[in-house]
C-alpha cells in the first residue's frame, strides 16, 4: 500500500515540475504587456486597395496602375449594366427627380386650350395637341402602366394625384380622350400600388371628382324637394342618357368605372375608411349600373356585388336603391347583362331586412316581362255560336 502511495505522489511531482517549466517558456516568449495565454497575431499583408477592388467586381480608379487591366476584361454590355446599377430609377430619389419633369407636362395637357384640341385651324393647333398626347402617354403610361412598389407608388401619388385628377376628372378639361384614358389608367395603378396610409388620405379628394365627372351626385332628382312631394320609387329615373355634365366618350367612362372597382378592392375589409365617403360611393355603383353603355353596365354590376359582399351591415338604407338601379339591367339586349343585373340583385338582398327586401321583391315585379301571346292563337277568329 506504502509502495502505490510514493509512486503515485512522484508521478504527480513530476507532472507539476514540467508545468511549471513549460510556464516559463511561455511567459518568456511572450511580450510582458500581454496575459500568459495570449499570442500576438501577426497581420495578413493587405493587398492593394485598386487590385482588390477590381478583384472583387468594382472599378479601378482612373489613370491607375490596374486600370488596363479592368478595361481588358471587362466588356461594354458589362458596362452598361454596372451604370444601370449606379443610377436605378427604382429609389425613391431618382423617381422624385423623375417626376419633377413630368408634372408640368400633365398640367400643360390639362390646361390645353380648345383650339388647339378639337377645333383648331389645320396644320396648326392638332398637330400640336397630337404631340402633346403622345409626351403624355409614352412617358407616364410605359413607367407605371404595371404595378410598383408602394414606396414608389406613394412618392409619385405626393407629385402627381392632384395634376392626374384634374387632367382625367375636371369636367372643364379640354384634354383629348387618350390623353384622360392614360391619366385614368396612371391614376389607378398608383392608387393600387400606394400604401395604406396615402390611400385613406387620397380617397376623400378622389371620389368627389369621380362623382361630378359622371354626375351621379342626385340620380333621383329629389336633391332640395320635400319629403311629401317626391315621387314614388317607380316613377324615378331608370337609366342615365345624355346627362349634362357627365363624360361622353364611353372608352373614358369605362376606365373610370375600373378605377371605381379598383377603390372598391382596396376598401373590402376597412369598413372605417368607407363609412366616410359610403354615399358617394353607392352613387358612384348605381350610376354605373344606370349607365346606358353595356359594358359600364357589367361593371357597375361587378361593383355592387363586391360592396354588399364586404360591406353588408353598412348597407341597410342603400339596398333598395342599388336594387332598384340594378333592375334596369333586367331588360338588356345581352345576355350577360341581364345575368350580372340578376346578381347584383341578389347581392343587395343580402344588405337589407324583410322590410326592405320586400321593396326589392315589388320591383322586380314591375320589371317583369309582360303577358304574351302566341301568334296562332291571338290571329285565329273564334266565333261563339251566341254571336252569330
């Protein structure tokens, strides 16, 4: 037992002996400023700051050693695309820049004098109108004729919303309509591309403008008459022909009806961002509905389906109206009118309760088609032998 104990407490003296040696060979080549275990590590020799930025895919500095060699491998496609790269038109900065050269050729388009649109003396004022809506369609419509990023969408709504509204929804414009159709059609890509922030806050000063550009503030023609003497539900207006005031090209009317489509996809689900324009909206729908164009007509359709679908419980007091204004689509000449007319009604009975439903039921009624006849039977003379 004796013997394992010395020979176990050798064995250790030894192992601390040799730490302790190997200790001190540490300490002593180490610096004295630094902890025992911590070795200075010796930098890598930097290569040069032109070298390794060609290396790594930059540029060498002009009129630098290593310039030649960038220039020799490099190709003029590669250098087109490195340029493109440093000047991006997709920032905000560059967008802004860009914009500030486009406003005034909106407003200038908005502002075009009548002579030199529609009435003006040959070879003088047309040509000059032509060139103007051709500057206007080639430089806003081919940059946001797609979707952009909201970042994007909201800078170019800060420059251009108000010149846009004035040049597609100021009834006093005399732009030339593919002028109005390329404003319409910038202005509802922005507004579907923007954020929600600059949405809500271009929604109450787009609306009104869309509502006297088709002249659907009083469709019932009751605005200022008492409440006795207005005239009962089947003796209003079914059809809007030739209003004063209202858009005539029908190509304009049905890409404003698409920017209405598009407000309305963008407030299903915010029932708090409708409440606050909801009446000029649902006379915006069922002037749509009331239009006497058929494809405004199915759009004004496809309108009313979307809002009584997302916004039903807002609509209780509106849905004899809708109904009512899509019950003239019962009696189209197409098909497909009369199928979305159909819809639209059923989608406003959704809205309403049995009070009102009740109200929807009575005009379909009246719009019913009438008793007819067969020809055989209305032509054959029947003669009762009491009358002979």
């Amino acid at each position: 037992m004796s013997n394992n104990v010395d020979a176990i407490w050798a064995e250790m003296k030894e192992e601390a002996k040799s730490a302790s040696q190997r200790a001190q060979r540490i300490g002593q080549a180490s610096d004295g400023s630094l902890p025992v275990f911590r070795r200075k590590r010796e930098k890598k020799p930097q290569r040069a700051k032109e070298l390794s930025f060609w290396t790594n895919g930059g540029t060498a500095a002009e009129g630098s050693t290593d310039r030649f060699l960038y220039e020799e491998f490099t190709t003029d496609k590669e250098s087109e695309n490195r340029a493109i790269d440093n000047h991006r038109a997709d920032t905000v900065v560059a967008l802004t820049d860009w914009l500030r050269t486009s406003v005034p050729l909106v407003l200038r388009a908005a502002e075009e004098a009548k002579s030199y649109s529609e009435v003006a003396p040959p070879g003088q004022g047309l040509p000059r109108a032509t060139e103007l809506d051709k500057q206007l369609r080639e430089k806003l419509l081919s940059r946001f004729k797609d979707s952009i990023a909201p970042d994007l969408a909201d800078a170019a709504l800060e420059f251009l919303l108000r010149p846009l509204v004035r040049l597609s929804l100021n009834p006093d414009t005399f732009a030339r309509d593919t002028s109005r159709l390329a404003a319409c059609e910038v202005l509802k890509n922005l507004l579907s591309s923007c954020g929600d922030a600059h949405f809500v806050t271009a929604l109450p000063y787009v609306v009104p403008h869309i509502v006297i550009r088709l002249n659907c503030g009083d469709l019932d023609g009751v605005a200022g008459v008492p409440e006795k003497t207005r005239p009962s539900p089947e003796q209003k207006p079914q059809q809007m022909a030739h209003a004063d005031g209202r858009e005539l090209c029908e190509e304009v009317r049905e890409q404003i009806a698409d920017l209405i489509i598009c407000l309305l996809g963008r407030v299903s689900g915010k029932p708090t961002v409708l409440v606050q324009s909801i009446d000029e909206i649902v006379s915006l729908v069922r002037g749509l509905m009331l239009d006497d164009f058929g494809k405004i007509k199915l759009i004004g359709c496809e309108a009313c389906e979307v809002l009584c679908d997302a916004h039903a419980p807002l609509l209780l007091h509106f849905g004899e109206a809708m109904a009512r204004s899509a019950s003239s689509c019962l009696t189209h000449n197409h098909m497909q009118v009369r199928i979305a007319g159909l819809r639209a009604v059923t989608a406003c009975l959704k809205t309403t309760t049995w009070k009102h439903s009740f109200d929807i039921i009575a005009h379909l009624t009246a719009w019913s088609d009438p008793n007819q006849v067969s020809s055989a039977i209305s032509s054959h003379q029947y003669e009762h032998p009491r009358c002979q």
